[in-house]
C-alpha cells in the first residue's frame, strides 16, 4: 500500500519527484496540460501519477 503512494510521487515519464501535494494545492492545478503529454503516460499511470513540472515544460518547448 505504501508502496503505491510512493509511486503516486514519482512524475511517469521521468521517475522522478513530481513534488505535487495531492493533500493541498498543487502547482499542476494551475498548470494547462496538453492533451498529447498524456500520450506519454502509460495506460496504468494515467490519471494516478503527475506529471513534473520539468517535464512539462520540456514538452512544451519542444511544441
Ligand atoms: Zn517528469
């Protein structure tokens, strides 16, 4: 169980601290992500994990 909350942490694509706080507010909410980043997340992760900021903002740079 705790394992599955860690994982909830880590960003999907980068494996690393997506540093969103489920329990507050969290800098993603006021964050626009596009659609396609999600192309990027496995079927499993989806909707479970964040996306970090780094890798958001190299998706966006990148289009
Ligand atoms: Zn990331």
């Amino acid at each position: 169980m705790a394992k599955e909350l860690d994982k909830q942490k880590d960003c999907p694509i980068c494996n690393r601290n997506n540093s969103c706080n489920k329990n507050g507010d969290c800098w993603c909410g006021n964050e626009f992500f596009p659609r396609e980043i999600f192309d990027l997340v496995t079927g499993d992760q989806l909707g479970k994990s964040c996306i970090c900021k780094d890798c958001l903002n190299q998706f966006k740079g990148k289009n």
